[in-house]
C-alpha cells in the first residue's frame, strides 16, 4: 500500500556535485543533493490526450471513422504541498531565488524549470515508484487563514529523452 509522496527539486542552471543541472544533465542524487519541496500530503498525475479523427468516404456514401490517433500529450503532477518552503513562496510571490531568506515579489516569472524527483513509499518505507522528469512548474493560489496553510505546486511535464522512472510494485 502506498502511503507517502516525496518531492525533489533541482534548479535549472544549479551546481550539484559539480555538475550543472541543464536539460541535457540530471545529475545523479540523494535527497540530500536535491532539495525536498516539502512535506507532500498527494500527488495527483494527470496524462491528457488531445485525438484527432481521420474519416474515410464510404461506398455508400458519407465518410466513416478509419483512423484516430494522438494529436497531443501532456502529462500535469499536482502536489499538494502541507508546508511553505522557500521554494513553494519564491514561485507564489513571483520572486527570484531567495537570498538568506530575502524574497523580491513580481521580479521573477513565478515559473521553474528542472528536474523534478518524485518518490512514493509504502507503510514500511519501502520506495514503490519514482518518476524523475524535466517540468516547469508552477504554484497555484494559496490561501492563508485561520487553517494550516497548504499549497498546490504542478508540474508540466516537458519532453525529454532523459525523464526516467522506476515502478516496484
């Protein structure tokens, strides 16, 4: 049984074990080397499929369904994030990279490219899957009140013949 979601970042352009992180470079990790997001309550993962139908002229006349193929595909991962990282509050208030904890909102785009490391264990801390793929992400709007504040980070997942993944079920 699945019970628990982990999330790992690492920046575009960023230095790790002397390796630059780029689109053509995932550096190899632990999670010390990648940063964690935050504490991940769920993570949903959403393909979406765009088809288009090809009709054919039928002998009896009109056009009959011949073909339908995939005419786009993207994949979103939306994490719902139970705490505010530095991260999670340099994408919300479309700041740059935070400096000793000094943000400078609407100076950035509020979007961030690099790879992205999700990992899903079972009850017994056992790793049952891992995805790591090339994504841009993005923060959607967060509410802060009288309630422990929680955030939805999601991830467009970009081509890349380096993204990788790994099932142990």
């Amino acid at each position: 049984m699945l019970v628990g979601n982990w999330l790992y970042f690492a920046r575009d352009g960023d230095t790790i074990n002397t390796e630059v992180v780029a689109v053509d470079n995932k550096p190899p990790h632990t999670p010390a080397e990648w940063p964690a997001v935050g504490d991940v309550e769920e993570a949903n993962l959403t393909p979406n499929i765009t088809e288009e139908e090809v009709y054919s002229p039928l002998t009896a006349g009109g056009y009959g369904l011949s073909e339908t193929f995939n005419k786009t595909s993207k994949l979103t991962i939306a994490c719902v994030i139970q705490d505010m990282s530095e991260l999670f509050f340099e994408l919300l208030t479309l700041s740059t990279k935070p400096v000793s904890g000094a943000i400078v909102p609407m100076s950035a785009s509020g979007r961030l490219k690099g790879w992205w490391n999700l990992v899903q264990r079972d009850q017994e801390g056992n790793q049952v899957s891992t995805i790591e793929v090339w994504a841009r992400a993005k923060v959607e709007a967060t509410k802060f009140g009288n309630n422990h504040a929680k955030g939805t980070l999601t991830l467009d997942v970009l081509v890349n013949a380096l993204n990788s993944g790994d099932l142990d079920i």
